[in-house]
C-alpha cells in the first residue's frame, strides 16, 4: 500500500512542483478509469464467489463472466480517455503520459486480486503481489533520474501489471477450468455488478477524482502540494482495505451458511477495523509534520491539508463497517447506493462551488464532510431499517 509513497521523497526531490502536480493528476484519471474496468468487482464477484465456492462450474462461468465485462468496460474507458485529452484544459498537452497512463488503468482493471480474495487464497497470490511492489519500487528509485523521465512512472507500472496479471491468472488457470467468456457471461457479470458499480463509481468522484476537479481552478504547484497529503492520506487509508476484502468475503458466506457466526465474526471485526481507523488518525495528526519534513520537505504548506484529510480515516473505517459489512449482505443495495450517490452529487457540487475560492483548504473539508454525510445516513438507514435486527432474529430462530 506504500509503495507509491515510499517514493514520494525521491519524486518531489527530482520533479519541479508543476510536473508533480500534473503526475498527481494524471495517476488521479487513470485511478478513476481503472475504478471503471474493475466496475465493484471486487465486492461483487467476490460476493458471488463466496456463495459459490464449491461449485467449480460455476465460479468458472463467473471468471470468464467477469473477464469478459471487463473487457467491454476496457474499450469505454479508452473512448473516455480520448475525449478527455480533446476536451479537458487540464490534460491538454500532456498526452504522452495520459496514454500511458490509460495502458496502465487498464492492465491494473485486470489484476485478478478479487478471484484470491474470494476464494480464501490470497496467500498465494500475495507473493506475486509483492514481488510487483517490490519491483516497481526499485524501478522507480534506480531508473528515474531527472524531470524528464515523468512518463516512466507510469510505464514501469505497466511493466508490473503485466507480470502480476500474467503470473495470477496462470496460477489461477491451476485451480479452475479457464473458459472463453461468452456475452452472456459478461452481461449476466455487468448485471450483477451494477449496483457495486454505481457505489465505487459515485464515490470515485470525490475519492480519486478531486484532484482533477481541483485543477480546474488551482495552480499545478497546488495540486502538488494537496495531491502529496491526499495520496499519504489514501495509502493510509488502504491498510484498512485488506482488511474488508478478507472480512467481505467471509461475512458474505456466513450471512448465507451461519447466521450467528456471522455476528459473532461482525463485531470482532467492527473492532478492529474501528481500532485501526481511530489508530491510524491518532499517530498521524500527533506526526503530520514529521511525515511531510521527511517525505516532502519541499512542501511546508502540505502539513496542514495532511492534519485536515486524517479526520478522514475514523469516518472510512465506521463507512466500511456499516456499509459493506451490514448494508450490503443484508442486502440494502438500494438505498445504500441512494446515499452515496445523494453525496457524491453534493459533494461535487460543493467542490464546483467553493474550491476555486477556497482552494485546497476547501476541497479537504468537503471531503471530509461527504464521508461524514455518508456515515451519518448509512448509521440512519440501518437504524429505521430495522434490518439488523430482523435478520437476527430470522437467523437465531433458523438456527
């Protein structure tokens, strides 16, 4: 999860603060075009996988499904990426790296991460995962010498993808017959995953991509400064995501197979992910300037937005709990989906409103607000719902 940021010294001492800033926002695209191709497969077909793990037919028809989709949603993406270099100011001129970068969305839409997760494994494939991290970082360091050589950021990330996506699906051609996806595999995928889609899409919006919207009004020497805390922050914020994927697909099956052990496992897992979440906002409002004086020193002014973006992190962990944990399986798609796209519409807004006069200080604060709006309606859905507690009785009395 640190990887990129382990980098960052070496970045901001090499790049002048208007190329960092448009490296910043450029990766922001491509994280958000790479959101579209994974399009919620991660929650979605890991779901469905865990209903389905012991039937090697059909988690066979739901591989090729999602392969397929995937697929599809490769060539939107590329349409995306071609009218945004025609359309946006901000990434006119700039061309070569959005090429690159739009490969490089796309190789990482593939990584086959969901597939391990799902099925128990990610021991396995975590090895791979790592030996790409390890590599990239090395690449990076050893390779990139001056301001010049921004395009290898990105074409060593395509260099690692393709290893990782070619050694997972090898190892995952091992374990289940690999099938040519048909169309009706890949829309009965598309189908299923919608709803996943519309949560990770909307939210995508003011998560990945703020730092473009926040380049429509702002100097790239802004981005940069912003972009630095923002992407400390989201790697910070990432040690909570391995985390969920293993507790998603856990609780996914027990829901299904183990009611009661199904809460059990809920409220152990609400507290450490909890935990972790108020830990990690602790240690970095208690060492935001020592963090920036280490891995920017050339950005002061990046302390601030860093302390204003930690608040973020304890409302993603109690976000995390009660929406992927308890919304989702108990099967409140809708208005689950219904909040968060009611946020991300104002939270847009908000930026479109008030970043161009408040700068990076305002866009740090609506985020935080969208995140703390979202908290607030999911805890009130489950609560009116009375979901919850209907399920546990239904469960206790299956038992």
């Amino acid at each position: 999860m640190f990887s990129f940021v382990l980098l960052i010294p070496h970045f901001t001492g090499i790049f002048p603060k208007n190329t960092w800033g448009q490296v910043l926002t450029i990766q922001a695209f491509a994280l958000w075009l790479q959101i579209v191709i994974e399009y919620g497969f991660n929650l979605s077909a890991t779901r469905g996988m865990a209903r389905v793990r012991d039937d090697e037919s059909a988690l066979s028809h739901l591989v090729a499904g999602v392969t397929g989709a995937k697929a599809f949603l490769s060539l939107i993406v590329i349409v995306i990426a071609l009218m945004a270099s025609i359309e946006m100011n901000i990434l006119r001129g700039l061309g070569q790296l959005l090429f690159l970068a739009t490969i490089y969305a796309v190789l990482q839409g593939y990584n086959p991460v969901w597939y391990f997760l799902a099925r128990g494994k990610f021991s396995q494939y975590a090895v791979i995962e790592f030996v790409n991290r390890l590599t990239y970082l090395i690449l990076c360091l050893f390779f990139i010498r001056n301001s010049s050589q921004s395009s290898l950021i990105f074409t060593f990330g395509i260099i690692t993808a393709l290893f990782t996506n070619f050694s997972g699906y090898m190892l995952m051609s091992r374990q289940i017959k690999i099938r040519f996806p048909t169309i009706l595999d890949s829309w009965h995928a598309l189908k299923e995953g919608f709803g996943m889609f519309l949560f990770v899409g909307v939210t995508s919006v003011y998560t990945t991509l703020n730092l473009v919207i926040l380049g429509f009004s702002q100097t790239t020497g802004v981005v940069a400064a912003y972009g630095t805390s923002d992407r400390i922050v989201r790697a910070t914020g990432g040690l909570l995501d391995p985390l969920n994927r293993i507790v998603y697909a856990k609780i996914s099956f027990l829901y299904h197979h183990d009611f009661d052990s199904a809460l059990n496992f809920l409220k152990r897992a609400s507290f450490v992910i909890s935990g972790a979440g108020v830990f990690i906002f602790i240690i970095g409002q208690l060492s935001a300037g020592l963090i920036v004086r280490i891995l920017a020193p050339g950005y002061p002014e990046s302390v601030f937005y860093l302390r204003l973006l930690f608040w973020f992190i304890p409302l993603l962990a109690i976000n995390n709990i009660v929406g992927l944990h308890v919304m989702l399986p108990l099967g409140m798609d809708k208005i689950f989906n219904a909040i968060f796209m009611t946020v991300s519409v104002l939270s847009v807004g908000a930026m479109l409103l008030f970043v161009p006069a408040g700068g990076a200080g305002a866009m740090a604060l609506i985020t935080i607000f969208t995140e703390a709006a979202a908290c607030v309606g999911m805890i009130v859905a489950v609560w009116r719902g009375g979901r919850l507690n209907a399920s546990l009785v239904n469960g206790r009395s299956h038992a």
